[in-house]
C-alpha cells in the first residue's frame, strides 16, 4: 500500500493499540449493539486499532487521516472494495458501485459524462419540479399551523426527485414497489454484516430465499421501466437516457439490458436514501439554530423575488452551502466506509494479512478535536474559506476520497440546496420536541425518530 509521506506507527512496538473484549471476538458484539459509540472510543486509541476477528478476518479501523488517504488510494491490487459478493453486490448487480478493478475502472469512465456539471441544470428542472407537491402539502398544514412528520415529507420528495432525474417523469407506484423491496434488501444486508454465522447467500436457507425473490421482483419490476423507456422516451431526458448513450470507447457497442439494470438500481438507492438522510439532519439543526437559520433564509431571500428557482441561483447560495457541509460532517449519512485487503501489505508499519478489513469512520474523524475545532458545535462558518474548512482533507469525508469518491456529489448538493431553498423561502419551520435524536446506524445514519416539526407561513 502507498504510505503517507511520514506515518506514526500504530504503536512503538509496531502492533496496533486493541479494544477491549473477547479473546476471539473482540469488540465485534459491541459493534453491532453500538457501533457509533463504540467506534467513537477506538477513535481515540491510536492511529490503527484492531477492533476484533471474526473468522479469519481480522477489523481495524484506521483513525489517522494521512492513513486514511493511503487506504482510500490505495493501489487495487493491494485493498479492495468489501460490498463486493456480499448482500449489496447480490441487490445491486454488477454496477459501479460493486464492480472492481478493471471493469470497475471501465463502467466509472462510461459513466462519468452522465454526472457532468453540464447536465446538473437539467437535472436541476426535473428535481425543482417535485418539490411543487410538497409545498402544496405543508401550504395546507401551515394554514391550519399544523405539525408534520418532516422526515417522512422529505423521503417521499427525494424519492420522487431521482425517480424524476432518472426516468424524466414520475413512476409513482413502482417507485413506492422499489422503495419496500430495496428496504427489505438494505435490512438483511445490516442483519448480516457483523454475524459470525450468516450462511453463504446461495444457501437455501428461507431468509436467502425470501431476499433472493425480492432481488428477482425488483429486477423485473425496473426491467420494466427501462423497456417502457425505450418504447416510448421521455421528452425530457434523464439519468436513464444518459445511461443508455453510454458507450464502450474501443467498440462503441452499448450496454447489456443486465449492466443497465444494475445501474439503474444503484443510482436510485445511492441518489435517493443518502440525500433523504442529509436533508433530514439539516432540517433538524435548522430547528434547532435560529441564527443559523436566519442568515440562511436572508441569503435565499436576497434571490430575485419575482419568479421562481432557477439553476444559477444556486451559485449564490453561498451560506447554505457551507451549512449543508455543515451538517454532514455532524452527521455523515455514510457514516462507515470499509475496505478489504486483498494481499499482505504494510500501513503506517503494521502488517496487514490478506482478509484484513479496514474500517474508516467519517463520523468519528468529523468530530475529533485533533481535526476541527470544537467539533460538537454546529457551525457553518468553519467551511467559509471554501475549501474543507479547517481540517486535514481526509478528515472530512461525506463524499469518501479518492477514486471510489462519490460520483454523485454534484447531485446531492444540487438537490440539497434546492430543498433547503424552495421550503425555506416559504416556511418557517420549528422542533415539536427539542429532545436529542437518536443515532440510527444502518445503512446510512439515520434519525431514529421521525422529525416532527411545526409549520408555520413566513
Ligand atoms: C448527500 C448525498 C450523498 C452522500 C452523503 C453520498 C456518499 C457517498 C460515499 C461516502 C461514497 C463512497 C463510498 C466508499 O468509498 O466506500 C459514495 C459513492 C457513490 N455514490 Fe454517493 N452519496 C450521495 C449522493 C449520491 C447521489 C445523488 C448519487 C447518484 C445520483 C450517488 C451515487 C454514488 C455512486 C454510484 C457511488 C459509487 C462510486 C464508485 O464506487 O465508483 N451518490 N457516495
């Protein structure tokens, strides 16, 4: 593995520091009963801490940001992806998401122009038009200065927001269809993922058969869409268009109905569960920051008053911004990222056996004091100088780092800043129950509760 410029070894004797616990498993039961608390102690324990072995495999999570950066960019052949053949590769298919190595390298390049800045204006027109339906909603329970479960509000706006980016015009009851079997899939997926007894997935066991037949429903299901696609186009094109212009380079030959497939289902979890849980945390630290809120809505209110969003507005948007950066590095909604080592190496002068896994947490890294300034405190001017505030660039890592970084983060923040923007301009929205969130660490970190909030017109 390359290795940072000058590492700190892990300890002087070379051998990393170990959390506390069982001989064989470690920490690894604590990992499933509280891994944000738990991860937050190893955090602080040196700069790779072996967290405990399952099997052969033994997790370290690797603290240190210039470690970090090796990790993240490392060459393929030393560490490699861990959603590959597990529950994730099984629900999303051969996409770029869980490819890797070459074919990995290959489906990125096809896939890039699809996600150029060029394209995010109309992209930006088919999301601005969804929130149209919301704010008919909250119009009506503003009227009546009525609460409403906010976070449910914004799962079913982002949702309909990719849904629309993607296809160019709204699927609405398959999307609810996908919406079921993808949560179902996720589930299992968090079920299984610290189980030292999870049987291989083509064992016939009735939980493997029960997610293999979700798997087969919801690929005809989108298997559907992109042939009613094809038969009958949009006029407005989306994602799906893009996807199916992209071309092999050296053939010029398309993609296979299985690639197109697999990349479909990727862009509607990743584009639409992630930026659901962003939004919901900003949401909640609005509601909990009236100044913070005020210079966000005086910033949206400076936009020309007299007609409605447009896409270069979001350029001004400079405090929202900075507010949005904000709230992910409170609350990352890929809150762990994990990596497999693929053959013996070296980091920071430990050795590492083949099996290894390495976990990185944004959620601790974004709050450690080593990194940023009083961390705990919610505060969007830290990201004023526009590049990634005042930390080290690999400790801030909403989007990941390095070739596998996010390739939608375009995206999200175009759509975050558009939400915040059409919503704030017209409501002024307050905590029904100020009491502290719950951390739900799944897939994404999510809110446990639903955010209730009072909606009032401004
Ligand atoms: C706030 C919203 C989002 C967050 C926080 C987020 C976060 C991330 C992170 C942390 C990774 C890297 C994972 C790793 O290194 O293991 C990632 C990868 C990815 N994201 Fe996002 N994402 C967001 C929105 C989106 C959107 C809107 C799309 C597409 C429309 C998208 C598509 C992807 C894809 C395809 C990958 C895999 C890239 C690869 O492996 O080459 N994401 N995202």
């Amino acid at each position: 593995m390359t290795e940072a410029a000058a590492p700190s070894p892990p300890t002087a004797t070379g051998r990393p520091a170990a959390m506390p616990g069982l001989p064989y498993f470690g920490g690894i039961a604590r990992m499933r009963s509280d891994p944000i608390a738990y991860l937050g102690e190893a955090s602080r324990k040196g700069p790779v801490v072996l967290l405990g072995r399952l099997g052969r495999r033994a997790f370290y999570q690797v603290n240190d940001p210039d470690l970090v950066r090796s990790v993240l960019t490392a060459p393929r052949a030393d560490v490699g992806m861990t959603r590959t053949g597990d529950v994730l590769g099984a629900l999303f298919g051969e996409s770029v998401f869980t490819l890797q190595d070459e074919p990995w390298r290959k489906r990125r390049d096809e896939l890039q122009p699809a996600f150029r800045t060029s394209h995010l204006p109309e992209l930006f027109g088919s999301a601005a038009g969804e929130v149209g339906r919301t704010v008919a909603r909250l119009d009506a329970i503003a009227a009546a200065r009525g609460s409403v479960d906010f976070s449910a509000a914004l799962l079913d706006l982002l949702q309909r927001m990719i849904v629309r980016m993607m296809f160019g015009v709204a699927v609405p009851e398959t999307a609810e269809h996908l919406t079921r079997a993808f949560d179902h899939g996720l589930e299992y997926r968090q079920r299984r993922r610290w189980s030292p007894a999870g049987l291989p997935l083509w064992f016939p066991t009735p939980a493997n058969r029960r997610f293999a037949d979700g798997v087969a429903r919801l690929d005809r299901s989108i298997a559907e869409i992109i042939e009613d696609h094809r038969a009958h186009p949009p006029e407005r094109a989306g994602l799906l268009k893009m996807l199916m212009e992209c071309r092999d380079e050296a053939t010029g030959a398309g993609w296979s109905d299985d690639e197109l497939l697999a990349e479909v289902k990727t862009t509607f979890v990743a584009g639409w569960l992630t930026t659901t849980t962003a939004a919901t945390w900003l949401f909640d630290l609005l509601a909990r920051h009236p100044g913070v809120t005020d210079r966000v809505v005086a910033e949206i209110d400076a936009l020309p008053a007299d007609r409605p969003l447009g896409y270069e507005d979001l350029h001004r948007l400079e405090y929202t911004e900075d507010t949005i950066l904000e709230a992910m590095r409170l609350f990352p909604p890929g809150w762990l990222l994990s990596r497999r080592v693929r053959r013996p190496c070296t980091l920071g002068g430990l050795r590492l056996d083949a099996h290894a896994v390495l976990l990185v947490s944004p959620y601790a890294l974004h709050r450690d004091p080593a990194h940023w300034r009083d961390p705990q405190r919610f505060d969007p001017d830290r990201f004023r100088d526009r590049t990634h505030g005042e930390a080290h660039k690999a400790a801030y890592l909403p989007f990941g780092y390095g070739p596998r970084v996010c390739i939608g983060r375009g995206v999200a923040m175009m759509e975050l800043k558009t939400v915040a923007a059409i919503l704030l301009r017209r409501f002024r929205l307050t905590l029904v129950d100020p009491a502290p969130a719950t951390l739900q660490p799944v897939s994404f970190l999510r809110r446990a509760e639903p955010l209730v909030l009072d909606v009032a017109p401004r």
